[in-house]
C-alpha cells in the first residue's frame, strides 16, 4: 500500500520498524482431500530468511504428514520454491509429490494467504495493546508527544 505523506523537498520521510521477514518468516500450507474435506494446516516458523534447504526440510515434514498418502502442491513462485535445489528435490519425489505453480502475483489465489494477516494481526493487537511503554515511544517517534 502507497500513503502519501508531507517531507521537504528532498527529505524523504523514513519509517523504522524492529519487525520484518528479516527477523521472522512463516512458511505454512492447507493440506485437504480432494474434496475438501479434512482441511489442517501445516507450517513451520523460524528466526531469519528461509532458504531452499528450509523448503526442503518442510516439504519432508509434510511427506511424514501424508503418511504414504500422494500430494499436489500448488505453490506460489518464491524464488526459494523454483530454485536448483527444491526442483531436485521435488524430481527425486515423484511417486508422492506433484507441484504446480499458482499464477505470478496472485496471493487472492492462494488460501494459506488469506491466513496470515488474521493471525498476526490478532497476535500483534494481543501483545501491543497494554504495552504503554511501546505506545508512548510510538507517539513520541511520531512527534506527537515530546
């Protein structure tokens, strides 16, 4: 999302955050029948960036979870997921694991992220909302507050 703000000419404003996916990453899918039924989600979080080694790991943790049970993976294109690496991979595991890929830029399309603001954004308003602490350094930065 694009804000318009006010700054003098040359001076464009900077807004610091101590949060972003440099310091936490959730990488998560919905696995379900065919039919849609049985829905549960799978996800893994961790500290930094993931890499193609990571994806791998989580796609390892899902083959556990299927049990012997085939998969189709309809998966965005992170360059993570189309990487040398996770195609070997996924070529050395062709008797239960398929990958298509979703269209390029289209999250709407993908179910897993229409999970993931919900989930922060309820878990940030618990923790942030008797901080006053975090609140009174919010409007200080601002300048709203000396």
């Amino acid at each position: 999302m694009v804000r318009r703000t006010r700054a003098l000419k040359g001076n464009t404003p900077v807004i610091e955050s101590s949060g972003s996916w440099k310091s936490l990453t959730m990488a998560g899918l919905i696995m379900f029948t065919p039919k849609g039924s049985l829905p549960r989600v799978v996800f893994r979080i961790q500290h930094g960036s993931m890499d193609s080694h990571d994806f791998i790991d989580l796609l390892k943790d899902v083959k556990v979870e299927m049990k012997g049970r085939k998969l189709l993976l309809v998966w965005d294109g992170l360059l993570a997921h189309r990487s040398k690496t996770v195609r070997g991979y996924i070529q050395s595991q062709k008797r239960w694991l398929r990958v298509e890929r979703y269209p390029a830029y289209a999250p709407e399309l993908n179910p897993v992220e229409l999970l993931w603001s919900p989930m922060i954004i309820r878990r940030s308003f618990r923790r942030i909302r008797n901080n006053t602490l975090l609140l009174k350094n919010c409007l200080r930065k601002a300048g709203v507050l000396s």
